[in-house]
C-alpha cells in the first residue's frame, strides 16, 4: 500500500486521490482470467506513470477541530 503512495507521489499525483481512484476502478477492470476478458491494459492503465493528476478527483479539504471541545454535536 506505501509503494502505491509513494510511486503517486513520484508521478505528481496526490496520494489519497489516487488510491481513491484506483480502489473505484480496479473492480471495474477486467483481467484474462475473468469471464468478460479484456486485456492486461486495463490493469496498466491504472499505474501511477498511465494517469495524470487532470484524471483524478482530488478530496476535499478537511477542516478539523482545534480542540476537543469545538465539536459539534
């Protein structure tokens, strides 16, 4: 899981994007083992180097609480 990260980051792609994208994708891709085989492409398509940051939704900023106390309910 860390060589994922880190080779999204190598190739310019924020981390968490990225294996957002690619747990969303991967079961949608197709494998010669598979009833509806496709092509070992689909799998490469989903490698940091095949996808640029344009082609990954980026998340949301999170603003958390300062402190405990500032939740609220």
């Amino acid at each position: 899981m860390l060589s994922k990260a880190e080779s999204a980051k190598a190739n310019g792609l924020e981390p968490y994007a990225y294996l957002r994208k690619i747990f969303t994708d991967l079961p949608k891709a197709q494998t010669t083992d598979l009833p509806k085989a496709q092509t070992i492409e689909d799998l490469e398509a989903l490698l940091p180097t095949a996808i640029r940051p344009d082609q990954i939704v980026m998340a949301l900023p999170v603003v958390l609480p300062k402190n405990k106390n500032d939740v609220t309910k």
